[in-house]
C-alpha cells in the first residue's frame, strides 16, 4: 500500500511477511501491539514465555509511543521465540524536513555520519559500522549508515542496538525520508543487516501532482 508524504511523493516499502504493522494513534497501538506480539505462539508458549512477552510488548510500546513522539509515518516489527531466545526488530520511516536556507548535500551529509562512526568501538570494522553512498533501484540517490548505539528510551533500560538507517532525499523539496531498523539481537547482527537492507531496498517513490 502506498502513503502520501507532505510533499509531492507517494511511497511504498515492502516488509517479510513475518512483519506486522502498528497503527501509531495511541487510542489504538498499546492493544494492537500485543496482539501481533502474541499472533502465532502456542498458548503454552504465550504461558512458558510470558515474562519475555511481557518485556517485548513494553518495549515495543515505548519506541511505537517515541516514533509517534517524532511524526513516524510507518512502525512495523518483528517478534518470534527460537531455541527459547526472543528475536525483536522493528522498522520506521521518518520524514525530515530542512530548514529554510539550510542545503542538503547528500555527499557531505554522509562524511559526517562516517566521521562519526570512525570514532565508535563497537562493530568497528564489520557490517555493523559502515557508511555508504548508494542509488536504490526504486527511489534514487540515498546514504545509508550502520551503527551500534547504546539507546535509553523512557522507562527502559539503556540498551544496545545494532542500527541501520537509509536517507533519501526527495528531489524537488525540501523532504527526506529516513528507513530506520533496528534489532537488540547484536549476536545475530549480521543477519538482521542483512534483512535490514533488503527491506529498505524496496523502497519505492512516485511522483504526484498537488491534487492528485
């Protein structure tokens, strides 16, 4: 299904079809979240799980409440117990806006993230800390950027995340939606990266008219 941006774009992106998507209205994503949680697992899993449950539910709910917070467009994510370890990601766009008189070039853009990656230890040297220009078959000219961040989020623990992150501007404005994924799971890192970047490689921009 395609989404309209502020501007003069539709996008659509296309998720495994493990993945759920979250409505982020807060009359609706606490409710829903759990019941895509729990969608699939036996009751004797919902039972003998329940404490991990408990805990992927709350923090889904909080980065849902936090990317609703920052005008989120989409929120989906991903929740399965194997081998008795819980596997969680989730995925959101975002859309920024520049400043007036603020330039965006993409090229110096990226040096910064790379400059700044160059002073992080973790994932030094692997997939899960690179910075990179590239075209995206179905959207054009992006920057894309991994990293593994150490991220607090209200009533949570500090926790590490392996990120990936894809910037694309929106030519002609002044737009430029961000694809956001991120997994706690860093010993599956590599993996999920993986995922990760086939999931915003699918991103797909049309442009359209004011009044279309």
């Amino acid at each position: 299904m395609s989404q309209r941006t502020a501007e003069a774009y539709r996008f659509s992106i296309a998720y495994p079809t493990s993945w759920w998507k979250v409505d982020l209205h807060p009359r609706v994503r606490d409710a829903e979240i759990r019941r895509r949680l729990v969608e699939g697992l036996s009751d004797r899993e919902r039972t003998e799980r329940a404490e991990l449950i408990r805990d992927a539910v709350r923090a889904a709910r909080t980065w849902a409440a936090a990317c609703y917070e920052q005008g989120a467009l989409q929120f989906h994510g991903f929740f399965d117990i194997i081998d008795g370890v819980p596997l969680t990601a989730v995925t959101m766009i975002l859309r920024y806006v520049l400043p007036e008189g603020e330039e965006l070039d993409l090229s110096d853009l990226m040096v910064g993230f790379a400059l700044r990656n160059a002073e992080l230890v973790l994932g030094k040297g692997t997939a899960a800390n690179r910075t990179e220009l590239l075209d995206l078959p179905h959207a054009g000219p992006a920057g894309r950027f991994t990293s593994i961040e150490e991220v607090e989020l209200q009533d949570l623990p500090p926790r590490r995340f392996s990120v990936m992150s894809t910037l694309v501007p929106l030519a002609g404005t002044r737009e430029v939606l961000i694809v956001t994924s991120l997994t706690p799971n860093l010993e599956y890192a590599e993996h999920f990266l993986l995922l990760f970047e086939q999931i915003a490689d699918t991103l797909t921009l049309e442009r359209v008219t004011v009044d279309a």
